[in-house]
C-alpha cells in the first residue's frame, strides 16, 4: 500500500482509498465564558451522515437585543480541517465578541471519502436546522433570522458562494442571508493564471491540483463548476438578487489573484454592492494560524464594519 496523495503533517491518501487525517491541536467547546469573553457549544447537525457544528456566543451582550448570526465554513482543500481546530477556535470566538454575534461554524463531510458537491449539500444543510432551532437551542435564543451572514475561508469562501446560490433560490427557507464574507477564497479552472504559471509557483501549483483532484467528482476537471465559478448558469436576473460580498484577500497568498478575479467577476455580473479588501504582507488563511495577531483583529473589525453597514 502507497501514499498516491500527500500535504505533509496533514492528510495522506493511499492506494487502496484509505485515508490518514494529522490532527493539530483542537480545543474542547465549553458552555463557560472563556478569558475571550466567548462561550461555546457543539451540536449535531445531521447525525446520520454526520454533520456537526459549534456555536459561540459572546458572554455579554446587550440585554433583550437579538443578535446577528454568521454560518462559518472552514478551509482545507474540502479535505482536512475542523471547526475544532485551535486556530478557527480563537478567531471563531474571538470574532463573535468583536462583532457581537452569534457564530454557527459547520463541520461539513471531507473529501476524497465524500468528493463535491457534498460539501455544499452538508453547510446548506446548516442553515435548514438553523432555521428550526432557534426556539430549542439555548445558544440561538438571541438569534435574528432576519440577519444572517455567511463567511469561510479557503474552501470554506468557496462554499459560501455555492450556499448563497442555493439560498437565493430556496424560496422556503426560513432565514435571510444579509451578506458575504469569503477570506481567501479558493477557485481554480483548467486555464492557469499568470501566477500560476511562474516557475518559483510550481509547489503551490502542485498542491492545489492535488486538493482539486481529491476533492471534485471524478471524472470532471478544474472547469467543474465548484472550482471554476465562470461555469455555473446563474441567471441575470439571480445575480440581481445576490447578496452583497466582501471579498478578503491576503497580499503574500498564492491564491490572491483568484480572490479578485472572483470579486471582478461578480462585478460584472452587476451583484449590486462588491468590495475587495487586501491585507497586505500577509499569508493564506493567516486569521487560522495567528487568531490573536494585529492582522487578524483587523480582519475581525472589518469583517464586523461590513455586517453592521447593512
């Protein structure tokens, strides 16, 4: 039995289909204020797939006043990663205090085991019990259905895309999504970048094809209509109603150029409000890694601004 696919301290895939996950270090929820000022609690969203989730709640908030709700989908290449993880812990909480919201962040199926579109069927999958639970679930009592916000990272970005699809032309569904935050999000197609292209890119070229392998149906090749958003038929009149977006992208990212061209892209599709926010000097999903640094607090107050701005 071979290693056949590799991200070195994290996933190793083999010949016969068996898959290794590393796990980083992850923290417990705890329905007790954090020194972050956050409370946090797990819930299952679908036990028979499985689909889980953790909720954070700021410890204070302003009495009888009903709270934002932000669905979060972490990153990974659709293959690894964990709203468990330490990273998307801190910054989960963390946000929830700076934006004085409610964080519902999903722990959605992974492929190679569970390849795309599943993703996106498990975290829409979210909003459908979010929007039943409000009146059993002591974390979402506060929450406004009427304010949702989606946001993720990395592949996490891309699947706020495809949920807000979904969402839009779900007329039974029991919430309302007010805006898009995707940080760094992650696309592809067959047709490379000048980025992409570089010789001193080759790795990163490497390891995104890999992700990309592992993850889209087989059969299909980067011009999937997940990895490449050019593809997917969405009429004129849907990209109307399309919520407004705030794209996050990060100056030292290889996938830097990806996240403007999708920021251009729904420009001109006439999405009425499209804003690019760059964090300069900064690495992919750098929130995750550093969820206490002065960047990361940054992001955090703007990602608070835009959702307040609605």
């Amino acid at each position: 039995m071979s290693v056949i696919a590799e991200a070195p301290g994290y996933l190793q895939v083999f010949s016969d289909g068996s898959v290794k996950r590393f796990t980083p270090e992850i923290v417990f929820a705890s329905p007790e204020p954090s020194p972050g000022g956050f409370k946090s609690k797990d819930v299952i969203i679908d036990p028979s797939k499985p689909i889980t989730g953790r909720i954070f709640l700021p410890h204070s908030t302003d009495s009888g006043n009903l709270l934002p709700v932000m669905v979060y989908f972490h990153g990974g290449g659709f293959c690894i990663g964990s709203t468990t993880w330490l990273g998307y812990h801190c910054f989960l909480g963390g946000f929830s205090v700076a934006s004085q919201s409610i964080v519902l962040s999903i722990d959605y199926r992974l492929a190679p085991e569970n390849r795309l579109p599943i993703a996106y069927e498990d975290c829409y999958s979210s909003l459908e019990w979010l929007s039943h639970q409000v009146g059993n679930e002591s974390f979402l009592r506060e929450a406004d259905l009427s304010r949702v916000f989606l946001s993720g990272d990395s592949a996490g970005g891309n699947i706020v895309h495809q949920v807000a699809i979904k969402a839009m032309r779900d007329r039974a569904l029991r919430l309302k999504i007010k805006r898009l935050l995707p940080i760094h999000p992650y696309f592809g197609s067959e047709e490379r970048t000048e980025r992409e292209k570089a010789d001193q890119a080759a790795s990163d070229v490497a390891s995104n094809d890999m992700f990309w392998r592992l993850s889209i149906p087989e059969g299909f090749n980067r011009d999937y209509y997940g990895c490449n958003f050019e593809i997917q038929k969405v009429s004129e009149a849907e990209w109307k109603e399309f919520p407004a977006v705030e794209v996050y992208v990060a100056g030292q990212d290889f996938l830097k150029e990806r996240g403007v061209m999708y920021a251009g892209f729904l420009k001109r599709k006439g999405v009425k409000k499209v804003k690019l926010v760059e964090a300069e000097g900064e690495s992919h999903v750098f929130h995750v890694f550093y969820p206490e640094s002065e960047a990361t607090l940054l992001l955090q107050q703007q990602m608070s601004e835009f959702m307040k701005s609605c």
